[in-house]
C-alpha cells in the first residue's frame, strides 16, 4: 500500500485542471486589460484628431488672410508711389511705431530710394505664414504673420518683398517690410 503524503509547504497547491474555469481574479485582470487598451485607442483617435483639426485650421486661415495681407503691402507701396508719407505710416502697427517714423519713410522717398516705389503695379504672396499663440500672456498674445512675394513694376521688373505683420484689433498691420531693388 501506498501512503499519500501531504503537500508539502515548499510546493505550490494544484493549479486548475483542464477544463476548469478561470478564477474570478484572471477574468478582473483581463477586463483591466481590456478597459486599459480601449482607452489607450480613443485617446490616440483623439490626439490624432486634434492634429488633423489643427492643420486643416491652420490651411484655412492662411488661405483666408492672404488676400488682407496683400492689400496692406498693397496699400503701403500705393502711397509710397504716390508720395503720401501719412497713409504709409497709418498701415504700420502702432508696436512698430517705436522704430518706424515718417521721417524715415519720408527719407526713403528721396533720391535713388524712389525707384522702389516708382511705377508699383501689384504685390502677389505665394508664400504665408500665419503664426497664432498657443498661449496667451501680456504681449506674447499675438497673431503675426510673415509674408514672402513678389512686387510688379509697369516696366515688367519683379523684385521679391519680405513683410511681418501684425493683426492688431482685427487688421493686419506692418511690422517690418523690405522690397530688393531690381539689378
């Protein structure tokens, strides 16, 4: 005859037979797991959203500002043609007033300066950038905008233009601009 022995303390007790069910804890590990995944997909469904939303704004509102950013380069390369001092100031931004004054634009107009202005046609922007504040802190709660083109003269001359501008109380207005002179 053989004496069964009890288990001893050193040895882990019998595990389920086949066909047994699992324990109520492997199914509470399992659901986590499952609750844990599922919301690992939503959260990554909804960053990635964000994202797309992001760009498409971004798209958008670029394309719906070039057509008012153009026309306040626009308008200041009118007035300078046109020798008008005062409705060239006026475009500026009231943060660039610190460093643009009439008397410079008044300087510009000036002997060989002239010539950029002379015989202005249009200004195209192929290329804008239109940079929102993700936060907003004093100062730092800005919208600007930098804007690369070209200007056209009636002689046919296509110089480039660089401008940053600012939208300030709804309106785009200059911070900075420069037009290379034609070779």
């Amino acid at each position: 005859m053989s004496e069964q022995l009890p288990p001893s303390a050193n040895q882990d007790p019998p595990g389920p037979q086949a066909g047994s069910t699992p324990t109520t804890q492997t199914r509470k590990k399992r659901r986590w797991g499952k609750v844990i995944i599922s919301i690992s997909i939503i959260l990554t469904v909804f960053c990635c959203s964000i994202l797309v939303w992001g760009a498409l704004k971004s798209a958008i509102d670029t394309r719906l500002q070039k057509p008012p950013v153009e026309a306040v380069i626009d308008q200041f390369m009118q007035a300078m043609k046109n020798k008008n001092v005062d409705e060239a100031y006026a475009v500026f931004a009231q943060e660039a007033h610190a460093s643009v004054k009439p008397a410079d634009l008044e300087k510009s107009l000036s002997g060989s300066g002239y010539a950029v202005y002379n015989g202005y046609e249009s200004t195209t922007i192929p290329d804008l950038s239109i940079n929102e504040p993700i936060f907003a802190f004093g100062s730092l709660n800005r919208t600007t905008a930098s804007a690369n083109g070209y200007v056209s003269y009636g002689d046919g001359t296509v110089t480039s233009v660089e401008a940053t501008l600012l939208l300030e109380e709804g309106e785009w207005k200059l911070m900075h601009i420069f037009i290379s002179i034609a070779p």
